[in-house]
C-alpha cells in the first residue's frame, strides 16, 4: 500500500457513513430513515480512498508503467 494516506482516509469516510447508516437502520425512532443513496455513496468512497494514489507518491514507486 505505497498511497497509505489517501487509502486511510478513503476507509475511516466511507465507514463513518456507512456506520452512521446502520445505527440509523436498527435504531427504535421511527423518525431515522435508512438511506441506501448513502450507503452506495460511500461505498464509492472506499473504492476511490483503496485505489487512488497520494500526490506524494511518484507513478514509478506506485507500480505504473
């Protein structure tokens, strides 16, 4: 994992969202709603923080040709 920064980032966002979500969903206030808009929002932010490289790491430490 050369691009650690934008990959930790990318994790701790997207699981706060989908965190925020689940308690939300199984929480007793019928006022909460479950919001799967958002759950695919940050699932998307996962992908991009995992696959995404920091400005810090060179095209040729990060493996591309």
């Amino acid at each position: 994992m050369a691009s650690w920064r934008t990959t930790l980032l990318g994790i701790l966002g997207g699981l706060a969202i989908i965190i925020k979500q689940l308690i939300g969903a199984f929480d007793d206030d019928p006022a909460t709603v479950f919001s799967l808009t958002e759950i695919l929002a940050a699932l998307g932010m996962l992908g991009l923080g995992i696959f995404a490289r920091d400005n810090k790491v060179s095209s040729e430490s990060a493996g591309a040709t």
